[in-house]
C-alpha cells in the first residue's frame, strides 16, 4: 500500500511479515517515494536444517530473508546488508547469513557486496545458494543511511 512498485505481487507477504509482531522485519522507506525496501532478520532457528551443518546452526547467526529493494541507482540492498552486518556485530553475532534462489542474485552478493558462497544446496529440484559474511561494525554507516557516500 506504501509504495511496492514492481514488487506489489509480494506485498501481501511482506504486508504479513511486517504486521507480524514476532519478526524482526525492517523497512526502508523514503520520505517521498514510500517503502524502497525491506529484510526481516532472524535468528539460528531460521537457518534451514537440509542447508546448514549443526555446527554452522550453532553458531551465532543473524539470517537474512525476504530482502527486497526497489530497482534503483543508490545500491539500498547493499546499504541493508550493511546495516545488518553492523546490527549483528553489535548484538555480538558472529556472522550474517541468507540465501537466494537465483544464481545471478548469488554471483552480485559475492562480487559487488563482498559474500562468500557457503554452499549450494538443491530444495525441490532447484538450486538455493546460501553465502555468508562476517558480522562487522560499519563506521560510515550513519553517513550512508543519510545518503552520503553512496
């Protein structure tokens, strides 16, 4: 209703997510184009049993999912994945991790936002890749989110 754009055919599950008081849902909105973004983290219990080892689900993990940007020129997805890398280094987390469906989705994260490829797991005949970063603080991040730098 706040601006979906080419991804109003989801809003009605990010519209759920969002109303949805037990998910950490965060949204990007501009203060004229409405909602340009948005992810929900969660936690260890998210991490998909058949794509992660014990070990890895054990670990510390902030779990990105549902990550959508507007198509746009500021590069606002690596803006969110930076603030949630922030987040998660304050929390005391020790990795952020999420997964994506599209290959081509998998090789931008790795090339142009610095994630490592952990795995490539199959899930009802198609492929799923899986990548991880470290949680770090991001010093500049306060000047990012103001626009600045980008």
């Amino acid at each position: 209703m706040r601006g979906l754009g080419e991804c109003a055919d989801d809003a009605e599950e990010y519209g759920a997510q969002a109303g949805n008081p037990d998910l950490d849902v965060w949204v990007l909105e501009h203060e004229t184009d409405g909602v340009v973004g948005c992810t929900t983290h969660f936690g260890n219990e998210a991490l998909p049993h058949w794509a992660f080892t014990e070990e890895e689900r054990a670990e510390a993990t902030l779990f990105l999912a549902t990550s959508f940007t507007r198509p746009n020129p500021f590069r606002l997805g690596r803006l969110m994945a930076w603030w949630s890398l922030d987040r998660a280094a304050e929390r005391g987390l020790t990795w952020v991790r999420r997964g994506t469906g599209h290959e081509q989705l998998s090789r931008y994260y790795q090339e142009a936002q610095g994630w490592e490829l952990l795995r490539v797991a199959e899930r009802h005949g198609s492929k799923v890749f899986f990548l991880q970063r470290e949680a770090r603080r991001m010093p500049n991040l306060a000047e990012l989110m103001a626009g600045r730098g980008l």
